[in-house]
C-alpha cells in the first residue's frame, strides 16, 4: 500500500535517477524482515541452501551497496553486479526506459559499475554478518577490453572469496559483440579457462540470452555440462521487440518485464529438453506473480529471480511471491519445492 502511494511520485522522475533513489532509500530505512520461513520452499541447490527460490537479478545492486538489505524484503537470495574488472561509465545518458503501459523496462546501460575492486571492499565488509540467503556475483567484461576473456578469468580469480556462487554474463544486448561469446567454441574456451581459476570449487552460473535459436541451445546446454556450470540463467533480456503501447518501445537496448514472459518461459522448456534435465536452471524474464514464478518451476526451474516487475509492483512482490507459491505448491500436493520442479516437461 505504501508503494502504491509512493510510486506516482517515484514515476515523475527519470528511471535511473528513481533507481538510484530507491538504493539511497534501502540504506536509511528500517527493513523489517519479510522472508517466508515455511519449509515447502526451503531446498539446497547447486551446494547452497535456499531459504525460498525466489531471488533478485542482477543488474538492481550493481555496485553490492544493499545485498543485506535486498534479502531482508524477502528474497531467497541476491546477485550483485555486474561488476566488470575496472570501473566504467556505461552508455551515454537516457539509458533506461519505463514502458508504464506495458509493464515493462528498456535499458542499454552497458555494465555501468564502480569495478569490482569497490564491490569487494564491500562485500569483503560483510564477511561473519548473519544472512538469510546466498549473495552472487555476476562478472562482465570490460567494454574496451582486448581480451574479454581474461577479463571474466581474473573476475573469477578475484570476486569468488566473497561468493557464494559466480555468475558469467554473456548475454546483455548492451556491449557490442559480448554474445558472440554464446558460440560453441567461444564459450568452451572461455568456461574452460573460468572454471579452472578457481580456487575454492564456488558454483558457477551461466546467464544465456533468449535470443537463440535452436542449434545455439543445443550448443550451449553441452558446453555448460562439459564443463561443469552448475546451472543456466534463463534468460536476459531480450532485443526483439513484440507488439508495445509505449512510446518508448523503438528505444534500442534489452527489454524486460511482461511482455519478456512468454518469450523466457519458451526458452526455459526448450533448455530443459535439450538437458533432459541434466543441468540445474534458474527462470528470469516477466516473472510478476506467484503463478508465473510456479509455471517456471513446474517448467523445470529450481529458482527463478526477478527485478522490472519490482518498478511496477514495489518491494515487497518477492514476498508476495513466496506466499503464493506455498499455496500452489501445498494445492497441489507436493511436500517441497523439489518435487514441482519439472513435473509440466
């Protein structure tokens, strides 16, 4: 109720600066904590235990300014980031675009971040603090870099202390040729070399976009298992552009938010056919209410996260979600998230 009042406010300022404001806002105020402790959520996945599967994407806490705080509204577990090796600016300024009509969000930030040596002074700070769900750490390359490749190699190396998981970003729209690292020889050097700097064996994600075709998925899905990857994002956002009221929608950049859902669940099914569920997934894109997040997870999604749905639904939908999903799951019979996942594949 109180974001439905502050919103119209919030709408009257430009996206990235209503953004940054919410940030500032986590900071000073009280957060009681509204995580749902009822045990048909609960699951250990990937070597981590979840609390509830329900997480916020990155791209929200780019720089790992409020992780506790995002865990205390509810979520089973945040990503910070994505954090690239230096600092860099990002695209030139308007960059993000609410479409109010659509429910929906276009950015083309273009890995905007303080570098990963200002997250870790932060997160180095949170080391012994008590919290309720796994921190991630989602790695990008340097837009200007020669070799991107090293540049996700020393991500690894240096952010995977203060991880409970690592996430490999090849999939925003935003940093021109970055997808060409979803080819199959592209992405088996660059899994190979990532997962051999490792030093402490933390899980590894992979972030894939949904913009794929067929023999890309195939590709892909062998890869990741070939060498490891605990689990695939599915997905980021997306550059086509379906049918949009806003006047907004020729905006060039990612799309996300509802009218991603159709897109991201088809894409969610067709990695879990390629796997034969043999490879973890976690579902992202439109997600907005307990029974999109339950149509992933009986889709074939152990976890699934979300972030544009929050612009419209405020802070407290990742409870909301939880709470619906414990009435879905126990409607239907299931003991434990676990057993939901996959049932519709």
């Amino acid at each position: 109720m109180l974001y439905s009042f502050a919103r119209p406010f919030l709408f009257l300022a430009d996206a990235e600066r209503a953004h940054n404001l919410s940030l500032a806002a986590l900071k000073i105020a009280p957060i009681p904590s509204s995580g749902c402790t009822d045990p048909v959520l609960s699951q250990d996945f990937a070597s981590l235990h979840f609390a509830n599967p329900v997480g916020l994407a990155a791209g929200y806490d780019k720089n790992a300014e409020v992780p506790l705080e995002i865990l205390r509204l509810g979520f089973g577990f945040t990503e910070v980031g994505t954090l690239t090796p230096l600092p860099q600016s990002g695209n030139p300024r308007p960059r993000l675009f609410r479409l109010a009509e659509d429910r929906a969000v276009i950015n083309r930030m273009g890995f905007n971040n303080a570098g990963q040596d200002a997250a870790l002074a932060r997160l180095a700070k949170l080391s012994g603090r008590v919290k309720s769900g796994p921190i991630g750490i989602n790695i990008g390359a340097n837009k200007d870099s020669a070799d991107r490749v090293a540049d996700y190699v020393s991500g690894v190396r240096k952010m995977e202390p203060f991880a409970d998981y690592l996430t490999i970003n090849i999939s925003s729209p935003n940093t021109p040729g970055l997808r060409a690292l979803q080819d199959k020889a592209a992405l088996d050097d660059l899994l190979g070399q990532a997962m051999a700097a490792r030093v402490q064996g933390k899980p590894v994600f992979l972030k894939v976009a949904p913009d794929l075709q067929p023999a890309d998925i195939d590709d892909i899905v062998e890869v990741a298992m070939a060498r490891g990857v605990a689990a695939l994002i599915v997905s980021n956002t997306t550059i086509g552009r379906p049918a949009l009221k806003s006047r907004y929608s020729g905006e060039s950049g990612g799309l996300s938010g509802a009218p991603l859902r159709d897109l991201a669940q088809q894409r969610l099914v067709d990695f879990r056919k390629a796997s034969g569920g043999q490879i973890a997934l976690i579902g992202v894109g439109g997600i907005t209410s307990a029974q999109d997040a339950y149509a992933r997870i009986r889709a074939g999604a152990s976890l699934v996260q979300i972030y544009s749905a929050l612009v419209y639904e405020g802070p407290g939908l990742a409870a909301r979600i939880n709470n619906g999903l414990v009435r879905l799951l126990k409607a239907d019979g299931f003991q434990g998230l676990a057993d939901a996942v996959g049932v519709d594949a």
